[in-house]
C-alpha cells in the first residue's frame, strides 16, 4: 500500500471518525436539548398549577378569616318595642297636656263647663289658677306647653333627626286623641299650640339639616388647595 493510499485511509477514518463525532454530539445535543424544554415546560406548567393553588388556598383561607355579620333579631325586636314606647310616651303625653291646657282653658273662661264638667263647681281660687297658667307665660300657656311637648319629643328621641320625624307624628296622633277626647274642637289656645309645636319640629329639622351641609362642605377636599 502507498503512502498516499494510507494517508487517505487514514483521512477518511478521520473524517468519518470526525462525522460520527458530530452526529453523535448532534444527537446528544437534541436529546439534551429536548429534555431541557421538557424540564422547562413541565416545569412552567408545574409551576402554573402551584401558583394557581397557592392563590386558591389564600382566597380559601381569607374567605375563612372573614368577619361574618349577622342581624340580632332579638335586639332588632327589643329596638323597635323601645322606639314604640317612646312615641307612645308622647302621645300620652300630649293628650294629657293637651287636654289640661282645655279644661283650665274652661275653667278660665267658663266656656263648655256644663257639657264636659257636669256639676262641677268653679271657687274663685281655682279659676283665678286657671286663669294664671293659661296666660301667655303660664304653664298651659302656648310657649310653655309647646316647649314641653318638643323638649319631651327631643329627650325621647335623643335628638335623632330621624326620630323626631316620627315624634313629630306621635305628637299628632297625641293631639288627635285629646281632640277625640273632647269630643268638639279644642279651644284657639290649643290649636296655636299645635301651630308653635310644628313650627319647632320645622325649626329642628332646617337646623339639622343645614348642620349636615355645612359638616359636609368642610369636609370636602378643594382640588385647587392640593
């Protein structure tokens, strides 16, 4: 064998030897290549299914945590009977006063004595008392029972302005009582009485609610401040 037969033998082992080598790191280099993306893409999609868990478990365990609120029935119920107690209080009120305010008004004045006071004697003293609370500062007199009735009205319902709406109607259902109850139209003291009350309740409510206003105002942020 020549030497240039030899060489090339010897060329071709090595180029086959060399392409061999490079099939093989080929190979091994797709194969690696391919677990890899398998690794990464299990791994990503591994990783996906873990944060997603994660995210079920927080919003699982936050669902936990939170606070439940429930209605009480029994204070609901215990509420509602006190705020009727109240507006029944002044509506008992009311007719009372109301209908004192009519008879010292009688008493006074003389007038409807024999319909609703049947033998009933008047002495001097006690028309001459009569006389003194129905005037203009006396105790039956229109300030005065009016104040009372809306200060009764303002401590029952703690000054809420929503409460004293529904004040405001006890004490129309009271006033309707006492007139029932008189059985004809109460005297001109009692129906300027009616007019002072509302006027207070008219007063109270404009108060409120030009207070709520003005808290409001305050309260707002001026954009050209900032």
């Amino acid at each position: 064998m020549s030497v240039n037969g030899i060489t090339n033998n010897v060329a071709g082992s090595y180029v086959y030897t060399n392409n061999e080598q490079v099939a093989t790191t080929s190979s091994a280099a797709e194969v690696s290549s391919t677990e890899s993306v398998s690794k990464v893409s299990t791994a990503a999609s591994s990783g996906v299914i873990y944060e997603h868990d994660t995210d079920t478990e927080a919003a699982t365990q936050a669902n936990a945590n939170k606070k439940v609120y429930k209605q009480d029935p029994q204070l609901i119920s215990k509420l509602k009977a006190d705020a009727e107690a109240r507006t029944a209080q002044l509506e008992n009120i009311v007719n009372q006063l109301i209908s004192g305010q009519g008879k010292s008004f009688s008493i006074a004045t003389g007038t409807n004595l024999k319909d609703f006071f049947e033998n009933l004697t008047v002495d001097p003293a006690t028309k001459a008392q009569a006389q003194k609370d129905i005037a203009e500062d006396g105790y039956y007199g229109v300030k005065q029972t009016s104040e009372r009735i809306f200060d009764f009205a303002k401590a029952l319902s703690g000054g809420d302005p929503d409460k004293m709406e529904d004040m405001r109607k006890a004490f129309e259902k009271g006033f309707k009582q006492a007139t029932d109850a008189w059985g004809s139209e109460l005297p001109d003291i009692s129906k300027k009485t009616y007019d002072a009350v509302q006027s207070l309740f008219d007063r109270y409510k404009n108060e409120q609610e030009e207070a709520a206003k003005t808290a409001a105002a305050a309260g707002a942020v001026d954009p050209l401040a900032q």
